[in-house]
C-alpha cells in the first residue's frame, strides 16, 4: 500500500495526518454565506449547528447544556462526573481552580478525589431534570464499564441522547476474570433512546460500532493541544483527519451493507478553531466535539480553567486543569457567532466554518464533506 512506511526492518506503520496537515481546495463556485446550512439531525432530533460540547465537569454544567442548546447545539453531561457526585459543584469547581493556579499536580490529586466520592443517582436525575425542562436535547455520557449500571436511571430521567464513551471504545472487548463485558449491540438493541458511541480510530472499529446499532460514533477521544496527555501517558494517538475519513469510509459502507441507514461520524480531538472545524466536518464529520474553545466562553463551568473528562481517573488521570482565559472571557453566542476580534479563529467558529462552506461554494454540510483537499508537501 502506497501509505505503509518502513520504520525499520521488518516493521512498517501507516502514514497518516493530522487535521493540520490538510487545506481546504475551494471550487469555482462562491456562494453568500447567508446562503449556507450548518444543521444537522441524528434520530428524530435536528440541531442548528453540528457542535457537541465534550463531557467534562469543567464546561458542561446543567446551565452550560442549556445555553449551548439554546444556540443550538448538544451539550453532554458527564453522567460519572461531579454533578452526579457533588452538591456544591461550583464550590468544589473554584477550589480546584484555586489549586491548579499554585499546584498542577495537587489539582489532579483533587480531581482523583472529588471522582472517588459516591454517585448520587438524585443528584443526577436532578441535572437531567434540569435541562429537560428547560425545552433543549438532554444527553448523558457513561463509560463502557458503567453504561450497564447507569444507563436505566438515566432514561428513567428523562434522557433524549445516551453518550457511552471511552479513550478508545471497540465492540469486542476482550475481559478474563472481570465481570461480562458490555455487549453494545445487545444493549443498544433493549434501549428506547438513540447512542452514540466512541471513540474510534480506524475504518474497522468505526464499521463495527455502526453494526452495533449506534446512531452516532465519534472518532477520536478529546484530544487538545494542552490538557490532553493520552499521548505521553499511553502512546496513542490519533491523526484526525485520517481518522475521520476512515469513519467515513465505514458510514459508506455500511450505507451500502444495509441498504441506508445514515450512521453520523463525529469528531472529537485536535479542533482548535473555526478553521479546524471547517476541515474536521470536510473530511467526512457531520459534527465535531469541542472541548477547550468553548471553556472560554463565560458560561462554561470551569470559570476559564479546562481539563477533559479523563483528567480525574483513579489511576492513570490523562489531563490536567488548565487554564484558557484569564482575563474577561467571551460569551458562549460570541466564541460560537462572534463578532470576532481574534485572527486566530478561536472565536466565531461557526461563522468561520459558515464563510469556509461559502468560500468552498458549498450549502450543506453533506455537500460540503466532498470538498476538495490537499495535503502540505
């Protein structure tokens, strides 16, 4: 195959590239950005704009989630995080802010005790309440390892979206001497609600999580360019825009193996900016979690600090509580909608991929997803 490279003899690995390494080609064709659609619907639910905020404690609180879909988006609550463990969450919040300022590793230590605390199954149902009353999708993260124990409370609740999400995530988990794994398909197939599952890697895995039943599968697994330690503490890594066409390739084919049912790709790591964004969503996402660029915004619950939702496990934490913003930070609508003073494109990400669409001469973000790209030589 033309992307194996010799490593050394013997050994051959994949030649693969990041989000950063492509460009977007634009057409001929221009069109008025006023002209483009950044919706999209998974199941019986639509949403203005494609962007998922990550499952961690320091960006989605119940207000967060409501706010984000208010503009019309999903924000997903971290079902094993502190706000089903924690009644003064914002108070437990500010002393970890507090700690990371003076000493990152005490913040980690405190992240690892504030997760050991009991699950409060009243204080989670109180979150979904919330944000089901509030009129917006509510959706829920578990881990594969507690997706069995949780998951009935949460439909019970009132749940719309079940999120089951690991670092990486397979549908034939290997277990001796544990309790029977999670069988996704067969649970999947009990449930009344729909799920997306991740994150994912490579076409097999993305093939076999749709076989599953899942309506969604995210590729990736939250990575950022800080915070996110998967890397140095595991050695993996993903290269997204590989990645996230491989997916692609794996929602075609099983279009085609099932003659139509549509599984949505999303992409989870390494998108920083309106411009990444663009690109996740052009090589093949219909939607993208973000996690660091909404911490800006003034409502995300970390009060300027982020760290993913991996950052408080017991023995292998894999993030750490950094901080995004110290001075005046943005709001959710001007990180989302601008107006923009940031040439960076860390603000206005949808307006950004909205101009990208219209420069490409795009309308839709399907369409949009058979861009032109190039690869930097």
């Amino acid at each position: 195959m033309r992307d194996l490279v010799e490593i050394g003899m013997g050994r051959t690995a994949r030649r693969t590239y990041e989000l950063s390494d492509v460009n977007i080609v634009p057409s001929r064709r221009t069109r008025s950005s006023k002209e483009v659609s950044t919706s999209w619907q998974i199941d019986a639910y639509r949403f203005d704009i494609p962007v998922l905020a990550h499952p961690t404690d320091a960006l989605v609180s119940p207000t967060f989630a409501i706010e984000l879909g208010k503009a019309g988006g999903l924000g997903v609550i971290n079902g094993e995080g502190l706000w089903g463990r924690h009644a003064d969450v914002d108070a437990v919040i500010a002393r970890l802010a507090e700690t990371a300022s003076t000493d990152p590793r005490a913040a980690v230590r405190y992240l690892q005790e504030l997760h050991a605390a009991p699950l409060q199954s009243d204080l989670l149902a109180a979150a979904v309440a919330q944000v089901r009353e509030s009129g917006v999708t509510t959706a829920v993260r578990v881990s594969p390892q507690n997706a069995r124990a949780l998951t009935p409370e949460l439909v019970k609740a009132g749940i719309d979206l079940l999120v089951i999400q690991g670092t990486i995530i397979s549908a034939e988990h290997v277990a001796h001497g544990e309790d029977e794994p999670l069988n996704l398909k067969t649970f999947i197939s009990e449930l009344d609600v729909p799920v997306i599952a991740g994150g994912v890697s490579d076409h097999r895995t993305a093939l076999h999580l749709m076989r599953t039943g899942a309506a969604g599968v995210i590729v990736g697994f939250g990575s950022t360019k800080q915070g996110t330690t998967t890397s140095s503490s595991l050695g993996i890594g993903i290269p997204m825009a590989t990645a996230i066409a491989d997916a692609a390739a794996a929602r075609r084919d099983y279009l085609d193996e099932t003659g139509g049912r549509y599984v949505h790709v999303i992409a989870d790591g390494d998108i920083e900016t309106a411009g990444d964004l663009a690109k996740a969503i052009a090589c093949g996402a219909d939607a993208a979690v973000l996690g660091a660029p909404l911490a800006l915004a003034e409502e995300a619950a970390g009060h300027g600090w982020y760290w993913p939702s991996v950052a408080g496990h017991p023995s292998m934490p894999r993030g750490a509580a950094v901080r995004v913003e110290q001075g005046e930070r943005p709001s959710l609508g001007t990180v989302l909608f601008g107006p923009s003073d940031d040439p960076s494109g860390s603000l206005n990400l949808v307006g950004g991929l909205r101009r990208s669409m219209a420069k490409a001469g795009y309308s839709d973000l399907k369409e949009f997803q058979k861009v032109g790209l190039s690869v930097r030589g």
